[in-house]
C-alpha cells in the first residue's frame, strides 16, 4: 500500500464575521502513521469570497492527525488562518483548533477520495468574527 500521498481538495465554506460565501482550494501532504489507522495530513492553501467588499481572500493551513474507522476518518490539530476584514480590531490572523471528518469515497491503490467536513475554532481571537467551517472533497495521488 502507498504510503505517502500529495492531495488537492477545495469545497464551500462560511467564515465567521462574512456574509459571504466562500469557495477554498488546498494542496498538501496525506502520509500514513499506521496504515488504514492513524495519518497525518499538512495542508494550506486559499478561499475566496463570493461576494465582494469588505470580504477578502482567506489563507489556512493545518497539520492534522487523523484516526481512521473503515471508511469514516476524524482528525484534529493545530492551524492558522488569515482575517475574512481588512482593518477590523475583530477580525485577525491567528491559531484555529481545526476538526475534520469525512468519509472516504473511493480508495484505489495509487489514489483515494475524501468528502470531509471541517470546522476551525479560533485562539485567542473572538469566535463570531473568526470561526470557519466548510465541506469540501480532497483528492490523494
């Protein structure tokens, strides 16, 4: 079984502190501590919103530990994401506790699919204005 995968993933997400919805897109690393059990997953990349001022593209990224059950995966770790507000004393780049479960839609030999969900609680920063949650579908090869 392969090991060590490159992923690509984006999805829909709503962003605390928008009204605005937003559309992600990540790339990263998906490797096996212990196969079809425990995996670490690092991931970054942007969202966008899709709707215009005041809203501002997003970056994130994420180390993630994740436990797999059969075809159900959870996993949680440490993130950071940028302010959806520019100029906004509530509104901050920080530490996010991220949480992500998902399903995997496929598995192959070479390649795999994940529908996941996610959520990011931010540190030290107000949540209305800085929690993001989202869905989305990662591909691994």
């Amino acid at each position: 079984q392969k090991k060590l995968f490159w992923t690509v993933g984006g999805g829909l997400g709503i962003y605390g502190g928008s009204t605005a919805l937003y559309a992600f897109l990540r790339a990263g690393l998906f490797a096996w501590i212990t196969p079809d059990q425990w995996s670490f997953t690092l991931s970054g990349g942007g969202g966008l919103p899709l709707k215009g001022s005041p809203w501002r593209a997003v970056f994130t990224a994420d180390a993630l530990v994740n436990g797999h059950f059969q075809s159900f995966f959870l996993g949680t770790g440490l993130g950071v994401s940028s302010a959806t507000m520019a100029k906004d004393a509530n509104h901050k780049f920080g530490i996010d506790i991220p949480v992500q479960a998902g399903f995997q839609v496929f598995d192959k030999w070479t390649s795999k699919g994940q529908l996941f969900f996610e959520f990011r609680l931010p540190l030290g920063r107000s949540f209305d204005h800085n929690y993001k949650t989202g869905v989305g579908f990662r591909f691994l090869f």
